[in-house]
C-alpha cells in the first residue's frame, strides 16, 4: 500500500495520537484534529487521502463534521468511528457517501482493509483533447466497471487533479495550452504523486518527453490507437500495484 496523507478528528488526545504513531510506523503521514471545527480548517487548506472521523465530539458530532466536509470537499474520503452503538445516525453518513465504520478499539486488519477501500473510490482522470477518442476510452472504461472523469485541458487537468481525489490518471501528452509532461511536473510539485499511464500518438517524436516521465515515475506508456486488452490490462496491473 502507497503511503497515504491522513487525519484523525478525535476529542480523545490518547487514542488519537496512538492512531497517528501507528499509522506513521507504517510509513503515513498524519495531521490531528480534536474537533470537527478544527478538522473543517484543516480540510480547507489542504487535500488528504482519508479522514478518520469520530462520531462523538464536542462542539459538531461526526454526522454534523461530514456533512460539512461534504460542502467543503464534496470528494473527501471520510471513514468514520465510533465506541458506541450508532448504528441509525451513522448510517446517515453511510448514505451521504462516507466510505464505512470501523468501531473502536480499531484492530489493524479493519483499518488496512479500510485504507484500501479509500485508496480505491476516486476512479481515473482522463486527459485528452480529441473528445472522441475521449468519448470511446470513458465508455469501454465505464462497461468494465470503473469510474470516469473527463477533460481536456492540461490545465482543466492540473486544477481537476488538485481539487478532487482519483485513482489514475490517464494522460495525453499532446495538449493545448500545457502538454502531458507540464501537467505531471506541476502536480509532483503540488505533493499530488497520481499514478499516471502516459497516452500519446506521438509516441517517436515524443521520445525524450516520455524518458523524462518515466523518470518521475510515470507508470505506463500506451500508444494511440489503444487496444482496449492492452487498456484494461495495464490499469488491472497498476491497480493491484496500488493495493500492495
């Protein structure tokens, strides 16, 4: 499993900050919040893979902070927690869009299985500006189970990348306004490291450009026109890559 950037929302200072020194033992970067008020800044300012949060709290109670959350980051991967018997109140957040309760005392095995569901719920950006062949890899993509999202601009890209939370990117390189290679560079530069599978029909005279990303760890190369077996096979395998 990729390292992913966390925070717990906890009023319980002990059992938060043993949280936060387990997950960063396993390598996660962790930011704590003691309210849902705190936690709402805190998402303000910056993106995390998945926030961990307590239903009960002074101030806003779990169900109160999600649905805020929500308004602010309607995208925000949110698992939440509890010690006590909720089960009509937390199945409100369930149904707003919160990924699943894990009941305290959290065992480690609940909260892998928890961190893999988060790290597979924001389905693949696709960048390219032939809205064609755009329109032709979000529908074989959609038939086979996944989740699309659809732009055309290196910049639509770089902004959509920054405000929403997804799995994969799939990328042109040849883009108006900013190529293939800017929009990577500029989101590695914003800490946003997105597994991207390059897509190009200039795959000769863009030689160099697709050595340098794979050097910045680009994990793939496909070639125009793309054959949907090749397709569906490289994002199985970057998947299962994610997963470990």
């Amino acid at each position: 499993m990729r390292p992913l950037n966390v925070c717990i929302v906890d009023d319980d200072p002990d059992f938060a900050e043993g949280l936060a020194l387990a997950l960063e033992i396993a390598g996660h970067q962790v930011e704590l919040a003691s309210n849902g008020e705190e936690a709402l800044r805190k998402l303000e300012r910056q993106n995390f893979d998945v926030t961990l949060l307590d239903y009960r709290m002074p101030g806003m109670n779990g169900l109160d902070s999600y649905m805020q959350i929500r308004k602010i980051k309607p995208d925000a991967k949110v698992i939440m927690m509890t010690a006590f018997e909720e089960e009509d109140r937390l199945k409100q957040a369930i149904e707003a869009g919160a990924l699943g309760v894990l009941s305290k005392p959290i065992s480690e095995i609940d909260l892998l299985e928890a961190f893999k569901s988060a790290q597979l719920s924001g389905g693949i950006l696709l960048v390219d500006d032939d809205p064609d062949f755009a329109d032709g890899i979000r529908m074989t993509l959609t038939d086979a189970g996944y989740s699309v999202f659809v732009v055309h601009t290196g910049r639509e890209a770089v902004d959509v990348a920054l405000e929403k939370n997804f799995d994969v990117m799939l990328l042109d390189l040849r883009l108006p306004a900013s190529n293939g290679l800017d929009v990577f560079a500029q989101l590695k530069n914003h800490d946003r490291d997105l597994p991207t599978v390059i897509i190009t029909g200039y795959a000769t005279e863009e030689a160099d450009a697709i050595d340098r990303l794979k050097q910045m760890s680009v994990s793939n190369c496909l070639t125009k026109p793309v054959r949907t077996d090749d397709l569906l096979q490289t994002l199985e395998q970057l998947f299962m890559e994610i997963q470990q």
